[in-house]
C-alpha cells in the first residue's frame, strides 16, 4: 500500500459522490474538489496489475513537467484508461522530486475520475528508499541490471524488503537493454536478452513483483535497424518457467517500448531538426499480443518528447519572431492528450477505467 490511509471505494462520478464506502486497508487516496467530496485514486500498482494481467497493458509514461502532466491526464480521461505515471531520477533532479509530486497532487484534484500509480523509474538504492518512505510513490523500481547477477540479486532483495514492509510493490531488471538510459549507456553489443531460466532464480530469490525483462528493445529513438520484432519466445518462455516453478504469474514489464514514428521523425527534421531518418522503434500492434503473454506495463517516454520537438520546432520555424512560450505549450498539452488517447487504445488500457474501479471495489 503506498500510504497509510482508508478506502474510499466506489465510481467518482457526479452521479454518485459522496456514497463512498470505507474499507480498512486498501490505500486509495482521495481529494477534494470543486466543494464536493470527490475521489481521485492513486492505487497501488498491483492492483492495475491484478485486472490487466494476461489481457492488455497498462501504459507507464514518463512526466517532467505541469504540460506533461495535463496531457496525460486528459489523454487518460478521454480514453478512459488506467495508467501509470513514472518519474525518473533525471526528471526528480530536473523539476525538484516535491515539485513533481505537487504537480501531480494537483492533477489527482483536476482530474478526480482517474485512477493511476505513481512509479520511480529507473531507481538506483538510494534513490528507491527515499521513494519508499516519501510515502508517495504506488511502486519503485530497482535497476541493478548493469551489476552481475549475485549483486543484482542482493541489492534487489534489501529493497523489496524495505518495500514490502511499506506495502510497496517493487519492479526489478534483468538482462540488459541496449540505448541511453540516465548516464549509463549500453552499447549493441552489451545488450543481453534475459535469460528465461535466470529469470525464474531472481524472481524467487529477490521476492520481486514484476520483472523488467529485456526483451528486443532498447532505450530512445534508435532501436533498431530495419524492421525488427521482440522477442515473443522470451516472453513466453519466461511466462512458462515461472508457472512451472509454481510462482505467482509475474508481470513482465516492457522497457524501451515508443514507437518513433517515421512521420514524427520526418515532420521535425522538416522543421530543422537533424534526427537520424533510420530512427525506429517498437511496431505498436504488437503491443497486445505481448500484453497476452504477460507483459503488463509497457513504458513509454521518446515517443511523448518527439511530440514535444515537433509541436516547438514546428511553431517556432513557422513563427520565428515569437517567443511567448504559452501557445506551443498549448497545443503541445493537446497534442500529447492524443497521443496518450491513441496509445492507450494501442495498449488495450482503454476503456478499461471503470473494470478497474470495480475490482478495487470489491
Ligand atoms: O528509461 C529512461 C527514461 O526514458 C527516462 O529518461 O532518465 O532522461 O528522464 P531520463
Ligand atoms: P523509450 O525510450 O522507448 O520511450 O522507453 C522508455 C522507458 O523504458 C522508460 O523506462
Ligand atoms: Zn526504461
């Protein structure tokens, strides 16, 4: 559980506020808004979990900022999809971590009819047990994947320890994802898949609750050369060993998963931008059919800073004597509404809102 607090379960609609049953335990949050009792939920990231598993998945996005988080909140809204909002180390030191949590405090109460987990991205130790005792964050994710496996797997147990103490569910990588993450960089030729048999070992010996696994994909614009698929096998063959080894199913989560749309790409580079044309990413139908085998969080971050390129790169070449900020904001925060929208239709998450307000209900 990510606080200390009731649950206050029930559908947040106009139709029904304030009839909100009380259960001990569950750790909902509410907010207040507009003079009327009104419940936003920041849940824990098991329970998107729990509904999701095996069926769609739910988009993790990276946020730095109030336009970020407006457009995801009301591209979340418009496709009615659960969702998670993941803060990196880089975006904690850029906004200032309590800004951040602020900003999104805010959304809850803008937003009330939407329900998500807060989740630290690319944790390091430190920076996982101070997400832990912020009491803010619905899941943290531990990334010691650059360390052999035996370091890996006792950095990863101190922290779900510490999580789980808390009520924390904790995300753990294995393998090694090529591309740029933070300030470690991995090369083509450093990048491992997992190894489905490690997989099963970290799993039971770290306790971890879902598992960052590298599956084809890496980190940023360039992640492939040519068209490139993932690596199904792996993920079924993941799937597969840990319901042999009777473990609870695990969801996989997928790192590295924008897309890079060539026309994104284009449109940008039309606008001055020199991004390598040969950028490409992950094919987004295939994004259900690893969600099928298990893959229950799909992040992703390069796709939502290629809307933020085009919309300023566009709107500045067009209009080179401006330099009010406001009016790309604007048009970037809808932009990146629907972009949102259209991944979370992508990701099956959308619609999936109220299936999701029902089981906590339960
Ligand atoms: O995987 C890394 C995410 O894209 C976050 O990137 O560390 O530059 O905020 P960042
Ligand atoms: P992309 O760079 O493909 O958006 O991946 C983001 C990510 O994995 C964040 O953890
Ligand atoms: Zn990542």
């Amino acid at each position: 559980m990510p606080r200390s607090c009731k649950v206050f379960a029930g559908a947040a609609s106009a139709g029904n506020r304030c009839r909100f049953e009380v259960l001990e335990g569950f750790g909902l949050v509410g907010a207040r808004g507009r003079g009327y009792l009104w419940w936003a939920m920041i849940v824990p990231t098991a329970a998107l979990y729990r509904v999701a598993y095996g069926k769609y998945a739910v988009g993790a996005y990276n946020i730095n900022n109030a336009e970020q988080t407006m457009g995801l909140f009301r591209g979340c809204v418009e496709s009615q999809a659960p969702f998670i909002i993941q803060i990196s180390k880089g975006a904690r030191k850029y906004t200032e971590k309590r800004m951040l949590e602020a900003i999104i405090r805010s959304a809850e109460e803008i937003f009330p009819e939407t329900i998500f987990a807060v989740h630290l991205d690319h944790g390091d130790e430190e920076t996982c047990i101070d997400c832990i005792n912020s009491g803010f964050y619905s899941s943290v994710m531990i990334d010691a994947s650059h360390e052999t496996f035996e370091k890996n797997v006792e950095i990863t147990k101190r922290v779900v320890d510490l999580a789980h103490a808390k009520g924390i569910s904790v995300e753990a990588e294995l393998g090694m994802l090529g591309g740029v993450e933070e300030d470690i960089a991995v090369d083509e030729a450093h990048a491992c898949l997992t190894d489905p048999e490690e997989a099963v070992e970290f799993i039971k010996r770290t306790g971890c609750d879902s598992l960052a696994a590298a599956i084809g994909t890496s980190h940023g614009a360039y992640k492939f050369r040519g068209r490139q698929s993932l690596h199904f096998d792996v993920i079924e063959k993941i799937r597969e060993n840990v319901t042999a080894a009777g473990l609870p199913p695990t969801p996989i989560v997928m790192h590295g998963s924008s897309s890079v749309p060539a026309e994104e790409v284009a449109r940008i580079n039309a606008a001055g931008g020199t991004l390598d044309p040969s950028a490409c990413g992950v094919d987004e139908n295939e994004y259900l059919p690893a969600a099928r085998l298990g893959v229950a969080k799909v992040n992703i971050d390069t796709d939502g800073r290629l809307v933020w390129t085009r919309v300023h790169r566009e709107f500045f070449h067009s209009k080179p004597g401006e330099f009010d900020f406001r009016p790309p904001g604007k048009t970037f925060m809808d932009e990146y509404a629907k972009f949102i929208a259209h991944k979370n239709v992508k990701l099956g998450s959308a619609g999936q809102v109220e299936a999701i307000r029902a089981s906590l209900a339960k």
